[in-house]
C-alpha cells in the first residue's frame, strides 16, 4: 500500500510536493487553491520587510514550440504586510492543519530574525525556510544569495535562528557558487534540521534585438534575474547529490527544487535523495493542476516497483553516481541502426561525421537513406542515439562481454596510463580519423 | 447529388473554391516549423524541381527571419509565393518528408513558403538587386512562369529584358490556368509586381508574337529570345458535333472562371472527358459552380488516371461521378450540345479498344474537353532552324539553348506540359545558359 506522507525533518505532509517560495505562494488564497488540488505543502513567499517591485518581472527562453524551457524573474521577496501574511497563515492552517505551510524568511538584523520567527511561529507556521538564495535585488542588499555565497555568515544566522526557533529550520542554499558543500556544511554546523537547493541561478535569458535590453525589460534597462524551470534541473540535481554524499550534509533531510515539472522528475530527485520537491515554474506555466500528474505517476511508479514510502527508495541512485575515475574503462557499447523504424533523415550521419567520430557510413545509393554503423570507428558516444527523432531506433548494445573491468583509478596505481604527449597509451592511438583533406571531397 | 450551391456573388464564389492551402497565421507556422528535423541533404529539397533549401527556409521561419526565408526561396524560385500554394506538395517536397515513413504527418512545406514570402511580398521588402548593366538586351516570349523566371534572373545579371505576352495579365496559367481554390487571381498578381517593381523588367501585353516580322524584329534588337510559350488552346477531338455549341475545352473553361468568377455559365449537367489533373480540376470547378451533375468521363481504367490521387479524391469529394473504360464517340444536340455519345473500352491483349457495340448516351448541357492542349507549332515553324520533337516540344540542349542558338526555351513548350514549379525552374535555367552563351 502506497504511502505518499512524509516527516520532513519534523514537518508532517501527506505528499511530498511542495509549492516553492515564490509567486504562486504569495498569498492564502493560492495556497489554499494548491492544497484542495493536492499539493501535500508550501513555502510562503519569501516574508520580511515588504518591498517595493518593478512592472515587467519574468523573462522566458523558449525552445522550439516549447515555451518556458528556461523561465526567469526579477521580483523580490513578499510586498505585501507581514500582519496581511500572518492572518492568511494561520486561516489556511486553520483549514488544512495536515498540510505543511512552512515560512520563508529573509530579514537583516538578529532582532528582526528572532521577532519574524516568533510571529511566524504564533501564526502556526510548521516550519522555517530561510531565503539564503535570491540572486536579484535583495542580494544588492546583503540579504538572499549574498549570504548564501558566505558559509561563515550563514552559519552566523543559521546559528541566530536555530536559538530562537521552535519550529524545524530548512535552509534554502543559492546555486551561485563553486562548491555547493561550502554552504551545506556551514548550514549543517549552524545547526540547520534539513536544506533545500537550489534557488535561482543568476541570469539573462535574452536581449531585444531592437533596444539591445535584457529581458525583462523595465523602461529600457534589465537586471539580471533568477533562472529556474526545465532548463536548471541537471544541475539543481547535481547540487543535490553533492550534498546527499556528503559524510555531514547527508545526514539531514534535503528538499529538491529546480526545474521539477513531472513524476519522473520528482522520482529522480528522490534517488538523489531528495524527501520532499518543491515547485514553482511548472506552476506558473500550467497551474497548480499539474499535480495530478506527478501524484498519480509517483504512485504508479511505487506500486509498480513495490515500495510503500518514498523511504523505500530515497537516495537509491547515489552509490550510482561517482567519479570519473572510478568507471569502468573496459565497458564497450557500440550503436545499432534498426533499419525498420530508420526515416532516413541521416541526422545521426552528420551528427556523427561533423560532431564527433566519423562512424557512420552513407549509402552509396542515393535512393537509399538508411545509414550504417562503422563498427571499428564507433566509441560508443551516443550521440547518434540521442539525435535519432525516433523512439528506439538507435540502441547502444553492450559488446565487452563484462569480464573485464579496470578504472583510471586502478591504471593510476599500476603505473599505467598516458604521461607523455606522444604516450603510446593514448586512448585514441591507432583510431580511425579520416584524412584532413577528406572535408573537402563531396560526400555525395 | 450536387454539394454545391451556384454562387451569385464574389463571395459565395470564394466560399465555393476556399483556398485549398490558407494562409498560415504567425502561431500555426512557428509551430509546423518546429517540428522539422533539419535533416541531412534533406530529401525535400532532392524532391523540388528548383531544390529550394527547404529546412533551411523553415528554420529561418522559426527564428523570426522571415524575410531571410523569403531570401532562400526565391533565390531558387522566382515564383516562390505561388509555387507555396500551386505545386502539388504531396508528390513533391511534402512527399518525400522523412516524417511520411514514421506514419506522422509530413511538414507542410508548401504552406510555410506561402506564409514566408506573403509577408515579404506584404511588407514589400526588397530582397534583390538589378545587376550592373552589361549593355545587352533579352527578348522574353510569354509572360509565364518560365518567361518571368528567366526575366527576373537575366535582370540579377545585368541584362534588359522585355517580355512579350499575348493576354493582358501576367504569369500564364497561374492566373489562367490553375483551379481557383489553389490561389486567388491577387496573390498571384501581387508576387509578380513585387518582382517587377524590384527587378524591372518590362512586360507588353497584348504582344502576341506570331509572325516572321515579329520574330525578325527580336533577332534584330535583342541578344537573346526566350521562348517560354507554354501550350496553345485545347486540341481538336474531331468527334462528329464537336463544334455544337456548350461544347468547351477545360483550359478555355478555367481562363473565363478565372477572370469572371460567379459570372461564368455552367449549367446543370456537365461532362468532362479526360483523366489528368486538368480533367480533375475542370470537374471539380463544374461541380463548385453549382452543376446539378458533374460527370468525369475516362477512356481508361481509374488506375491508369495520368492524374495525381488527391485531385481525383478533391474533384470526388465535390460530388463529381466518374465513368471508367467510356470513349466520347459523338456529340449530341440539335445546334447545342444535349448528350455526349460514349463507346465502352476494353483492353486486348494490353491496347485499349473501343467496342463500338456497346455505346450509351450521357445527357447533358455542357462538354468540357480535357483531353490536352495543342503545341504552338506555328510559332516554331517560323524560327529558322529550331528543332522540335515527335511531340512538337522544343529541343533544348543542357544550357536551355534550342538547335538556333540564339533561341532559349523552357517550360511547358519544352516539356510538353508540367507543373508552374518546373516553368520556373527551367526560366531560371535558361537566364543562365543565355548569360553563359552570350559571356563565352
């Protein structure tokens, strides 16, 4: 039996879908709205003293027919009056007192911090999220991604929060930075009960070609702003396994943000050992609906694999992901072209030839558009597969018969790999390149 | 059963012929121009005779660079815009999409042409310049796709160039020829205006040339002639009662459809012999223009159709009814036509046969002849040493050049009869081979 509820660090949710701290969680109403539609929790618009905001606030990469691929904005924390926020907490508390509202939080001073927790805390608020992550506007100010690329400051405030609060204390980590454990482990040694990552990643989606500014544009001039959506996710998932295997960071609960729009993301972020997702663009794209979708695809997903709680499988992906070094250097795979589901657009060809190893041939028919695998020259990139328009139609089949196995670790110990510029233990000593001047004869 | 009611106005003529490829609006072709794969020498661009870089157009649509796509498809086509809408896509570019072997719908190439040069021709945005002049003159015959191709190219090189055609509209059958619902009298018009004012060429209409002093006074005053005359008026069946009147041949049919819209007269019962495209679209014109019955009358069997499958299914859908293996042996009538006189058909030993025991009578008031067009044979016969084959087609060699060389040809009074698309290929062509004759 499928069992969707999580205790994030002490905060109780019946789902682990969260609204992140953002615009769709501005007010009771949305949140209210989210929560008769299934989200299992919400950070609220990031609370402190109200601001001011600019008119024209997102911006938008789209790719292809796809719209918001990329999303970015520029507007600040709650402008709204904490008094407003503080009612609306504690009347949608008052409905939903299973569903997890935690506060997000982002004031200067210690005085402030230590009054905003109490007031949140009075309102019912289930938890804490300081803001260590806005990379626009407030950052200007000292607040958001500027303490959050300080681990000694941020410790400094995590230490100043967890003496005055009550409630469970998430901080949410910046992505601006080099070395993503810097911040973990100083929120961890501050005493923070879990972290969530990653914010927005500073950014400028685009420049008008007629005003030469950048999107979005207010009166002629643009900032950078905070990027999210589709487009951040493999990196937002890389953050969070950097934390996940980390000896002292691993061992609080992590809250996974960036780009999460469906069930399969959510469950990726969950083998990297997220225990709850919080989303935001897919949100403002297609609404609070959305949902559905991933509740009903987790629990597919669970009953399909027998596990009954996210437990079961959270962080089953990160003894997966290691270093370089120590994959397996015999490991050979090659491309395999069914020719019965090819269309003959030859897009793997020209991906192949122009883009990586010249392994794969063309008909010398004209009428026959069907290309073929050069075996010997094939490394086994899969670039081919990747660029296939048609479902299983490329496959990489393995061809090493799994016998062997040595990493550039092992090589590395015995002495054996490549020192020299001309080392005969080049990788790519003896593999097929064609001649320079084979570019300029007409393939065809 | 007719599907149609018999238009009275402008607009219910245009309700009946409804344009067969509209006009994309912005959102639709930015999304049909996603979904093209870019695919490596792409067979589109193989299946178009003037090998237009079709994804490179449509990517060029995508980003915003509609102008830039209208760039790359006239510099292969002048007559681009049309050819967006007139050429039948489905055996073309669209039919050698790579999406048709995955069962998914393929690009609709022709619709993001049309849509790419239409705001470019709109937008009057000048994509090309007159050549530096080089003090020659070209003498264009016809003002047709190959002739105003061969126009437009032989102007990009420097040359003057004065076409003479014998209507008093440009652009030959795209204006006169081609079924309403394919493109409208305007959108053809305007390309060519477009072009013209960019390229200025001189068009005199009303300039039949038909006789040896004409001709002499173009080998006189000019470099180079293009002969880009297409075909001549519907050729004689020599059926007995040919001449009664109703009795019609489809290009002559298709011209006055086109020029008087709801104001051309098809009564309630109408024959139409033939079996290829142009059979297809004067029975399907019939059939919009309110003919209680429209009948499609082939001496062969429906496979052996010299038309392409989706005209035959659009003239169908209509409501026109077709006869198979029926030869027309007479028309009926007292001075106006009232029936059409058919012999079955039947193949022996692989020759069609007519069994001239098994005949019937087909009533109606109307007999429209698709049976093809007759060759300007007149004309050649005037140009000294100019060749012609068996089918009085013109012979070209690969330069467009004629047996008298200062005589280029192309299009239909080359190939005998063919698609807009290979008019314009072949007047382009020849601009070249003349520039090539003339700079050797």
């Amino acid at each position: 039996m499928v069992d969707l509820s999580i205790n994030f660090a002490g905060i109780k949710a019946p789902n682990p879908f969260w609204l992140a701290s953002a615009p769709p969680t501005n007010s009771g109403y949305q949140i209210m709205k989210a929560f008769e539609a299934g989200w299992g929790g919400a950070v609220w618009k990031t609370l402190g003293v109200p601001v001011v905001n600019v008119s024209s606030r997102y911006g938008s990469v789209n790719y292809r027919n796809t719209r918001m691929m990329g999303f970015n904005n520029i507007e600040l924390i709650t402008d709204r009056p904490l008094a407003d926020n503080l009612r609306e907490i504690e009347e949608v508390k008052k409905y939903f007192p299973d569903h997890a509202v935690i506060a997000s939080l982002m004031v200067e001073s210690r005085a402030e911090w230590e009054q905003i927790i109490k007031d949140v805390e009075n309102a019912g608020a289930d938890g804490i999220e300081l803001n260590f992550g806005c990379p626009h506007g407030m950052c200007e100010r000292g607040m958001g991604s500027a303490v959050g690329q300080e681990p000694e400051v941020l410790k400094t405030i995590v230490g100043w929060v967890k003496e005055a609060a009550k409630i469970p204390v998430i901080t949410k980590l910046s992505p601006n930075i080099s070395h993503i454990t810097d911040p973990g482990l100083a929120a961890v040694q501050g005493g923070t009960d879990s972290i969530s990552l990653i914010n927005t990643i500073k950014s400028i989606v685009g420049i008008d070609l007629d005003s030469y500014a950048p999107y979005p544009i207010v009166d002629g001039k643009g900032t950078n702003g905070g990027y999210c959506g589709p487009a951040v996710k493999p990196i937002a998932m890389h953050m969070l396994k950097d934390l996940a295997q980390h000896p002292e960071i691993g061992k609080v609960p992590l809250s996974g943000i960036g780009g999460i729009e469906t069930w399969r993301d959510v469950v990726e972020f969950i083998l990297l050992g997220a225990t709850s997702v919080q989303v935001c663009t897919a949100v403002m794209h297609y609404g609070f609906g959305i949902v559905r979708e991933m509740e009903a695809g987790l629990r597919q997903f669970m009953e399909d694999k027998g596990y009954n709680t996210i437990y079961d499988f959270a962080g089953k992906a990160l003894p997966n992901v290691t270093e370089w070094k120590h994959l397996n250097l015999k490991h050979k795979v090659i491309a395999e072209i069914n020719a019965d589901k090819c269309i003959g657009c030859d897009l793997c060809y020209i991906a192949c030839d122009d883009g990586a190893h010249q392994a794969i041939a063309l008909s010398d028919d004209p009428a026959n558009r069907i290309p073929s695998i050069i075996e010997e020259n094939c490394v086994g990139c899969n670039l081919c597969s990747l660029v296939c328009p048609v479902e299983d139609c490329i496959t990489m089949v393995k061809k090493d018969d799994g016998t062997q196995h040595i990493t550039w670790d092992e090589r590395t110990l015995n002495d054996d790999i490549p020192v020299t510029f001309d080392d005969d233990r080049a990788g790519g000593k003896g593999h097929f390149v064609p001649k320079p001047t084979d570019a300029l004869k007409n393939k065809r | 059963m007719a599907e149609y009611k018999r238009p009275t106005t402008k607009a219910e003529f245009d309700k009946n012929f409804k344009q067969k490829k509209p006009l994309m609006n912005d959102t639709e072709a930015y999304y049909e121009a996603s979904r093209c794969l870019f695919c490596y020498d792409a067979p589109c661009i193989q299946a178009c005779p003037t090998h237009i870089d079709i994804p490179l157009f449509i990517k060029q649509i995508h980003t915003d660079n509609v102008t830039g796509a209208s760039k790359t498809i006239f510099d292969s086509n002048w007559l681009g815009n049309a050819c967006g809408v007139v050429c039948p896509t489905g055996v073309l570019c669209e039919g050698a999409c790579v999406y048709n072997h995955q069962d998914v719908p393929p690009i609709q190439i022709g619709r993001l042409q049309n849509y790419a040069t239409n705001k470019t021709i709109d937008a009057n945005k000048t994509l090309f310049k007159v050549g530096a002049s080089n003090g020659k003159k070209i003498a264009v015959i016809g003002a047709g796709p190959a002739g105003l191709a061969c126009a437009c190219e032989a102007r990009t090189l420097g040359y003057e160039v004065d076409l003479f055609e014998a209507k008093d509209k440009p652009s030959g059958l795209t204006v006169h020829g081609i079924a309403p619902y394919k493109i409208t009298n305007e959108e053809v018009l305007k390309e060519v205006e477009y072009l013209q004012n960019q390229l200025g060429f001189n068009i005199k209409y009303n300039a039949t040339i038909d006789s040896k002093d004409e001709l002499t006074m173009l080998e006189t005053n000019y470099d180079a002639i293009f002969i880009g005359v297409g075909l001549g008026a519907t050729r004689h069946l020599g059926l007995e009662g040919e001449d009664k009147k109703g009795v019609v041949g489809a290009v002559e049919f298709i011209e006055k459809l086109r020029m008087k819209h709801h104001n051309t007269k098809v009564p309630a019962k109408v024959v139409v012999i033939g079996g290829g495209n142009t059979a297809m679209d004067a029975a399907s014109e019939a059939a919009r223009m309110g003919a209680r019955k429209t009948v499609l009358a082939y001496r062969n069997s429906k496979e052996n159709m010299g038309a392409y499958g989706f005209e035959y299914d659009l003239a169908i859908s209509a409501g026109v009814d077709s006869l198979f293996n029926v030869t027309p042996i007479g028309i009926v009538g007292n001075g106006h036509v009232e029936g059409v006189k058919f012999a079955k058909t039947e193949l022996v030993e692989g020759k069609l046969q007519t069994n001239m025991n098994n005949t019937f009578i087909v009533r109606c008031d109307m007999v429209i002849k698709a049976t093809g067009q007759a060759k300007q044979g007149h004309l050649y016969d005037l140009i000294d040493g100019l060749d012609v084959d068996k089918k009085t087609r013109i012979k070209i060699n690969s330069e467009f050049q004629t047996s008298n060389a200062k005589y280029f040809a192309g299009g239909d009074a080359v190939n005998g009869g063919a698609e807009v698309v290979n008019a314009a290929y072949d007047g382009k062509m020849a601009a070249q081979g003349i520039h090539n004759w003339l700079n050797k």
